[in-house]
C-alpha cells in the first residue's frame, strides 16, 4: 500500500486531463465549482476500478503467465508519464484557462465525463495494480481493489488540495515558472525511478504450474 501511495502521488502531481480541468474550473468559478467537479472525477476512478478489478482477477485465474507482462507493461507506461512530464514544451496544469460558468449538476457531468472519457485511466489500472498484487496470497480481487483505492483516496485527496488552492497556487508560480519546471522534473524523475525498480524487481513474477 505505501508502494502504491507513493506512485499515486507522483501520477496526481503529473499534469493530466483531470488535473487540468479541476483547476481551471476552480480557477474560473471558484474552489466549490471545482470540488463539485472531483465528484464527478472520483465517481469516474471508481468505475474504471472495479471493472479493472473484476477483470484482473479472470486474468490472473486463468492466465498467469500475463501477471509478468502487465508488469513490465506497466513499468513501460510509468516512464512514458515520466517522459511526458520532463519532455520539451510540456505544459502545467496551473497555467490559467478560462471556461464557461456553469451549474453545479453539469459541473458534475463534466468532472465524471472528464475522467471516463480518458482512456489512461483504464491503462493505469491494468498496468498498475499487478505491480503491487502478490497472486500467492490469494484474493486477487480484494487486493485489487484495496489498492485501487489507495490510488483513489491519493488522487481524490490531493486533487481537493490542489482545487482549494488553485487560485493562489497559480499566482504564484505565474510569477516563478522556474517552480513550474523544477516540479515537472521532480516528477517525471520519481515515476522514472520507480519503474526501474519495478522491472528490475522479479520477487513477484509468477511461475506457471
């Protein structure tokens, strides 16, 4: 659970399409505006994590041998963040975007259409919850789904940090982009360091029977 808290840390801290939303519609109409939309985000990571769980547990039961390759998959898709994260041109989710004013149903919607329409977020799921299960323990499922929602609670929590203090966060690195990049950096060098250790780690690969 720690292993998977802290690479749920450096995925929020990564600019994407949730992230960009939640703050420029709590930079836009205010911080209930964008905790009304992470709702509708949460709501959306709970789907795709009990679909991903249901599945996981009919892959790992009836073929093992996938647990290794969604492991290096998914070690493959944590340096691809990291490279998006540090490549040239790359942007921050607080440079300011402005939007329409709207009702908090629809702030709702949109929060829960930003997340489902999102591919990755299934793609994050399958790729990264193998790297934290230990089939030999039995309850695939429950597993699944205990670290799902670690990942969860993570990007739920910080999101809501993040959209409370959107406005000022902005302002202030508005004035210093050089913190706009050093946290781009950090990042990317985090995820990139962890899916090392995960490829170089095979404690958990399974062996066929």
């Amino acid at each position: 659970m720690l292993g998977i808290a802290l690479v749920s840390l450096g995925m929020v801290l990564t600019p994407g399409p949730n992230m960009i939303y939640l703050v420029s519609r709590s930079i836009t109409q205010g911080r209930r505006a964008g905790l009304i939309s992470l709702i509708g985000v949460a709501l959306g990571f709970t789907v795709y994590l009990t679909a991903t769980c249901l599945g996981l547990t009919a892959i790992f039961a009836y073929v093992p041998a996938a647990y290794t390759v969604l492991k290096l998959a998914g070690a493959a898709y944590l340096l691809w963040l990291a490279w998006n994260a540090v490549k040239p041109g790359g942007t921050s989710a607080f440079e300011p975007r402005e939007l329409e004013i709207e009702p908090p149903r629809k702030l709702f919607a949109m929060g829960l259409l930003t997340c489902l329409l999102n591919p990755k977020i299934a793609i994050l799921y399958l790729s990264l919850l193998p790297q934290f299960i230990d089939p030999a323990m039995g309850h695939v499922l429950l597993q699944s789904l205990a670290l799902g929602s670690v990942q969860i609670f993570i990007g739920t929590l910080v999101n809501a940090l993040i959209a409370v203090s959107a406005g000022t966060l902005a302002a202030f690195l508005a004035r210093r982009p050089l913190w706009l990049r050093v946290q781009r950096y950090f990042m990317g060098t985090v995820l990139a360091g962890i899916a090392v250790h995960l490829v170089a780690d095979r404690s958990k690969a399974l062996v066929p029977a």
